[in-house]
C-alpha cells in the first residue's frame, strides 16, 4: 500500500506562487505513476496534473499549461506541484493521488489507487 500527505497549501494573492508537497510512504513508491487533482465548492473533482513513474511523461489540463509544473524525486518519495501565476479560479483543495505500480500518467481519477486527504489552496483578487 502506498500512504500520500499533502502540504504546502496556503492563502496568496493572485499572480503570486505555491508549492504543493506530497510525501509519500510505500514499498512500490518508485513505480508508482502520480497525479493531482483538486475540487473547488459546489464542484467535481478535476484533473490538475499528472507524471508517469520515471518522471518522463507528463499532462496537464488545459485551464494549468504554462502555469503548473508536476515533478517528482523518488530518492525523497514526494510529489511536487508547482503553481505559479495563480488565478482565483485555482482555489480548491488539491489532491495527490498515487497508482498502484502501473506507472502510466493519466487524467482519469479512476484510474489511482491512493489518495491524500487535501490541501486547502486559496488565492484572492
């Protein structure tokens, strides 16, 4: 089993940037294809970002190109969302999910095995 944390989340001005922590913990980390999403009030949850085991596949959704950057350093077992240039149409909690050794980047949600318990992102005008 893998067992995800999320922290970094916070209040900023718009325009301004965000670092979002997922530490991870799990025997098969390093296999393990990553994703984040988040949810807004009164909203589904989307895809924000995803990135395959290696790290060398990445996605994005469309409403983040340009703006997010998803990395990631299995030496350290963490996930990294990196969000500049952000909009009020960002806050949200965001989500970090983890498959369970498949290792492909998705956007489907359905398609992870493990999920954080959020982290609060507000950005105001």
């Amino acid at each position: 089993q893998v067992q995800l944390v999320e922290s970094g989340g916070g209040l900023v001005q718009a325009g301004g940037s965000l670092r979002l922590s997922c530490a991870a913990s799990g025997r098969t980390f390093s296999t393990n294809a990553m994703g984040w999403f988040r949810q807004a009030p009164g909203k589904e949850r989307e895809f924000v970002a995803a990135i395959s085991w290696s790290g060398g596949s990445t996605y994005y959704a469309d409403s983040v190109k340009g703006r997010f950057t998803i990395s990631r350093d299995n030496a350290k077992n963490t996930v990294y969302l990196q969000m500049n240039s952000l909009k009020p149409e960002d806050t949200a909690v965001y989500y970090c999910a983890a498959d369970d050794g498949r290792g492909i980047a998705t956007m489907e949600g359905y398609e992870y095995d493990y999920w954080g318990q959020g982290t609060q992102v507000t950005v105001s005008s």
